[in-house]
C-alpha cells in the first residue's frame, strides 16, 4: 500500500529509538502496564510517534485494565486502517495502523462486553502514540 509519509527503513531507524522501531516498524508490543499512557487521563489528542497523524482523542479513552491504552472509536474514519494479523498460532487477531504511515499501533477486538458506544477496544501501545495535552 502506498502511505502518504514514506519513508525508508534505514530513515525509520534514524528517527525513532530502538524500542519504538521494533513496535511500529516491526509490530512488537510493549510489555503490559508499562506504557507511559496506560492510565492517564489527560485531555488531548493522540498523534503518531512516527508521523504524527493524529489517531484517537481522549474523549473516546476508556479503561479496560488490560495493560495497554484502549480506545473505542479512531479520531476519524481515515485515521487507521485494520488487517488480519495470524502472528499468534490458533488466535487471529486484527491489527492496527496507521493509515498515514503504515506504522503498527497495537489490535482492535471487537463483542468484549465492554460499555462503550462502539463495542470495539482498540488496544494501542503507548509506545506507538505521542498525546497532545489540551
């Protein structure tokens, strides 16, 4: 697919630190509870580490106490897009990314039970995001 920011993997290594490159170039995740926006609260916008598309707002933040940041609803319809991700043997999962850039941002799972408008969680690494506090 052809992302409006392209860049070469040798300029990606460049621009962001080796964990980050290994969760949005390379689909790692960053250990559960560890992410600097697991549980914050703070107003504002969620942009792209790596282009700085913005992706979620904090107004569709909630808590679902599974270790990483989760959103249910992207800041726009253009802001992601999803793919089938069959990494975990016997556990398909979908992926998220950023339609910008194509950078990994964690998975979206859907019918959890959780109390949001959208029933969807999308489960992001705090890593993969950068907020901008209003």
């Amino acid at each position: 697919m052809a992302y409006r920011v392209q860049k070469t993997e040798e300029e990606w290594r460049e621009q962001l630190s080796p964990e980050e490159y290994r969760v949005l170039r390379q689909a790692g995740t960053e250990p559960a509870f560890t992410g600097e926006y697991t549980d914050t609260k703070t107003p504002g916008v969620y942009h792209c580490r790596a282009c700085g598309a913005e992706l979620f707002r904090s107004e569709t933040k909630f808590e679902s106490h599974c270790g990483w940041p989760s959103f249910y609803d992207p800041a726009d319809s253009d802001a992601v897009e999803t793919r089938p991700d069959y990494s975990l043997p016997g556990r398909p999962r979908t992926e998220v990314l950023c339609a910008t850039c194509g950078s990994h941002l964690g998975h979206v799972f859907e019918g959890e039970g959780y109390d949001t408008p959208t029933d969807l969680r999308y489960c992001i690494n705090s890593i993969a995001v950068r907020l901008e506090e209003r």
